[in-house]
C-alpha cells in the first residue's frame, strides 16, 4: 500500500527536494538493524550535519514500514547523561566563565555513580568525558535550577515543562523527555554555539515516511 502511494506520488511529476544521504541512509538502516538484533527491543537514529544544519539521515525503527510510528521523531524518552552538556556544563561555564580543569567534587550522594563508585576532586572536564553522575548535580545546583533550565529552554523540547524543575533533571530524570530529533537538533549548537530550531513547515516534511535507500 504504501510503495503504491510513494509510487503515483512520484510518477505524479512532483520533485521532492531532499538534503537526504542516501548512502548515510542505507548505512544508518543497516546499523540499527544490526546493533538491535531480531528481538523486540526497538531504536531510531538521527544524523545532521552540524555546520549546514540539514537532516541527512533518519531511522525511525528497524521496520518502519511494518508500523507507521517513527521513533526519530514520535519517541520521547528521557535522555540520561545526554542532557549533561545542555542542562549542567553549558550554564555552569556560561555563568561562571570556569575553566574546564576547574576542580568539582566527585563524591558520592544520592544519586549515586553508575558505578557505584565514589571519586573525590576531579576536573570538570575529565567528570564531563567520564559522564558523572554528582558533578554534574552539583553544577546543576551552583547554577540554580531556574538559570540551567533557562538555557534549556531555547532549544524548545516540546514535552519539558514547569514538572521537570527538579534536581534529578540534571542527570536526564524528566518526566517525558525528548525525542532524538530534538535532542541531536539541540546539539548542533555546539558547532558554533548558535542554535537553530526547525520551523513548522521543515516538520511538516519529515512527517512522511523517508524510504529505504
């Protein structure tokens, strides 16, 4: 049914203009099907280039065809350490003009370390690249909730709200979340710390399904 209506669509005369790589695209489809394997656990992946800002690849599941709910773009999820940068690093450094050797304890209260362990001083950047959970809490609490989610709050997550101004936020603990197309969009800013969100109309044109390559 739905090769039949990409079918007349085409043969319609109608050009569809697309910043889609087809080669990254086929590429994408077969990493998730891979990485997730034949069992029911699902998965979506999202690919833009940075510096020109245009979606180039998009999985919403390993068989879109067989259900029509795109999880690159329909899924909310809550992000974990991936808010890290957004929600705690960025405001903190912005705020603070820190340098990124600047010392942050890393010992442990609830919530703990993934880990479990506990690992006293350590450099913002080294708790950054080891994805900790404390200092990165700690960051988050020195900049103040309403500050951090100030900065939050320019990237437009559609399902973050006024419930998610708490402190287990700042280790991805959100009541929704975000989908992986707002959250990778999110992180195109860190090219050239300019942030720019999709318009109405360029949702409008993902919300058909991308064809396999």
């Amino acid at each position: 049914m739905l090769d039949e209506k990409v079918k007349k669509l085409l043969n319609s005369g109608l050009t569809i203009h697309t910043a889609l790589d087809t080669k990254l695209q086929t590429q994408s489809k077969t990493v998730v099907q891979s990485k997730i394997g034949v069992n029911d656990i699902e998965g979506a992946l999202v690919v833009i280039q940075h510096h020109t800002h245009e979606l180039v690849s998009l999985i919403g599941g390993k068989d879109y065809k067989k259900n029509s709910f795109n999880r690159a773009y329909q899924s909310y999820r809550q992000p974990g350490s991936a808010i890290n940068p957004l929600l705690d690093y960025v405001p903190y450094l912005e705020e603070t003009d820190a340098d990124i050797n600047q010392l942050v304890s890393g010992a442990s209260y609830c919530p703990k370390n993934y880990s479990g362990d506990s690992y006293g001083m350590v450099t913002l950047r080294n708790a950054f690249a080891q994805s900790y959970n404390t200092p990165a809490i700690r960051l988050f609490e020195k900049t103040g909730m309403e500050t951090s989610f100030k900065y939050l709050d320019a990237f437009d997550f559609k399902k973050v709200s006024k419930k998610d101004h708490h402190t287990s936020s700042s280790i991805g603990g959100f009541e929704y979340g975000m989908s992986p197309l707002e959250l990778t969009n999110a992180y195109t800013s860190f090219n050239d710390g300019n942030y720019q969100p999709y318009s109405h109309n360029n949702e409008g044109a993902i919300s058909a399904p991308i064809p396999p390559a």
